[in-house]
C-alpha cells in the first residue's frame, strides 16, 4: 500500500514566513551507529540490482515536499497551500566515510551528483527554487547515521532564502557592484577571516557569524548559479571543501555540522546581482531562549579568532 501524504505549507500571518506541515517525516528511522538494525541506506550497494556505483540518489521516503497533492492556495487569515515539489536524498556508498575524509575524486563526484540533479529537477514545471543540503550528526538533524546529502525542489521561492536575495539586489541597486564579491575582495585584503583560499574559491569566517566556526565558501569570480561550475571550479571547489571539512573534523574535535548551497533560483529570471555561495555551521553550541525568541544570535568565539585557529590546523 502506497504511503499517502499530506505535506502542506501555512502562511505564518505574523512573520509572513512559511511552515511546512509534515507530518509523515516522524515515521522516519532512526539508525545510529549503536542504534541497532539494518542500514536502509547500505542496502543499495549491496543489492546488486540496486547497485548503481558510488553515489545513489533515490526519492526521499519520507519527503517534506512531493507531487501527490493537487490544489490551490487557500486565502484568507490563514492560508496554506499543499507543499508540492521534489525530495531526494543523495546517498555515498561508504557506511563511516564522512565528506571531511573523501578523496578529492570522490568529492569532485558528489559535487557533479548535486550538480546534474540540479540541472534535471529545474527543468520541471512546478519547481522555481532548489536547496541542496547535507546533515552531519544526529544534532545537525541526520536520522540515519550513513553519509548522505537531501535535495529539496519546491515552486516556493518566498521563504528563507528571499531575505539575501533582497539583500544582494538591494546593495547592487545602490552601489552598482556585488554584494558578495564586495565582501570577497574586503576579506581577501584584510585577511583575518579567511580559512582558506585557491584560485576559484575563498572560505572564510563570516564578520557577522551567527554560529561560533560558520564558514562560507563562495566563487572569487561573480555567479549567480552553482549549477553553472566549470570542471576546473568544481576541482577547486571540491578541493576547499574537502579541506575546510577536514579543519573542522580535526580542529573541533568531529562536531556535528550542516552545509547548505544557497544559489540564484531557477524562476527563469536572471538574478545577476545574486552570488552563490555555500555555508558550514558546526554545531559549536545550542540556541536557547534569546536566539529563538529575539532572532539574534549569541556567539562565543570571535570569528577573527575562529579562522586563525582553523588556519593553523594541519591536514
């Protein structure tokens, strides 16, 4: 019997921020390392029809946003809408290899994986914005202990990711440049938030970091679109990742962590004052009253300090 699903998303009347409302994903496993029980994820490269090669990238099973509900937004004080869309996850063949001990081969391939999803999911109708990310750790939100990065395709665009879309078109409007590669070309000046840099990328310490240790990793070069990456960026790209990773595996002690690609929306509008860029936040510490109630975070370590510590550890 097919799992019916019933995901919607409600409008916040308040906020003006929208929820997703599903409530099939607290069937979800919960598989970690001394949990017990068979991997569901180790099954598809053991399987020898299922096995596929390093990466396999299959529907999620228990998605937030899926294609099974029809209809219409609702109007009104409270409105809702089915949460329509795609979820996939993006499994890696090994069972304990984290991305932080991946060859640069292997990361190169998962970047290509995310990459070609991307590119097959935005020529969907109903999808206007894709958001890759990867949990590492039970506290970072990973259920199954086995390495796997989501993908999530929805027709909303008016979430989250709209305030540094507003951000970035605002600044270019008043100062005719990039908001991202001013940032870029500040920090690559002065130096002491950087983590790391190549010839394509820079990782860096964000002046204004909302987690002790966040880290972005954007394209010296301006870009909207992640899905548009050379072979040579995604060498680099992979490289600094890879590298970054390690740092904070080694450096932090194996903090669980979230990454997450934040890039131009695929809404068939160019969005050149947009640049994307990817987000690493170690979980160095827990929101509590202030962060969640006032929307302002407390950090405790400096980022200046942050990227001087992760620059002198050794990989």
């Amino acid at each position: 019997m097919s799992q019916k699903i019933n995901n919607e998303l409600r409008l916040d009347p308040v906020s003006g921020d929208w929820v997703v409302v599903a409530s099939g994903r607290a069937k979800r496993p919960e598989v970690r390392p001394r949990g017990g029980g068979a991997c569901p994820f180790c099954v598809y490269f053991t399987n020898k029809e299922a096995a596929l090669g390093q990466i396999v990238v299959i529907p999620n099973k228990f998605p937030a946003f899926s294609l099974v509900r029809r209809g219409l937004p609702s109007s009104g004080l409270f409105q809702k809408m089915p949460a329509n869309g795609f979820h996939e996850v993006v499994i890696t063949k090994s069972h304990t290899k984290s991305i932080a001990d991946f060859s640069l081969d292997e990361t190169i391939e998962l970047l290509s994986v995310y990459q070609s999803r991307y590119l097959a999911l935005a020529k969907e109708k109903a999808v206007n914005y894709i958001f890759i990310f990867h949990n590492h750790g039970a506290s970072a939100g990973a259920s199954i202990a086995h390495p796997h990065s989501q993908i999530i395709a929805t027709s909303l665009v008016d979430c989250g990711f709209l305030q540094p879309l507003k951000a970035a078109e605002k600044f270019y409007q008043q100062n005719k440049e990039c908001l991202y590669c001013s940032i870029n070309q500040a920090e690559l000046k002065g130096q002491e938030r950087i983590v790391a840099e190549n010839s394509n990328f820079v990782a860096l310490c964000p002046f204004a970091s909302k987690m002790s240790f966040e880290i972005m990793i954007a394209p010296k070069k301006h870009s909207p679109r992640f899905e548009r990456i050379t072979e040579e960026e995604k060498d680099n790209l992979a490289d600094i990742l890879r590298l970054t990773l390690a740092k904070i595996k080694k450096g932090l002690n194996n903090p669980d962590y979230n990454f997450y690609i934040r890039t131009a929306p695929c809404d068939n509008k160019e969005h050149n004052s947009f640049h994307w860029h990817l987000t690493i936040l170690p979980k160095t510490q827990t929101w509590a009253g202030f962060e969640l109630g006032a929307g302002m975070e407390i950090i405790t370590t400096p980022p200046e300090q942050a990227a001087q510590y992760l620059r002198k550890v050794k990989v």
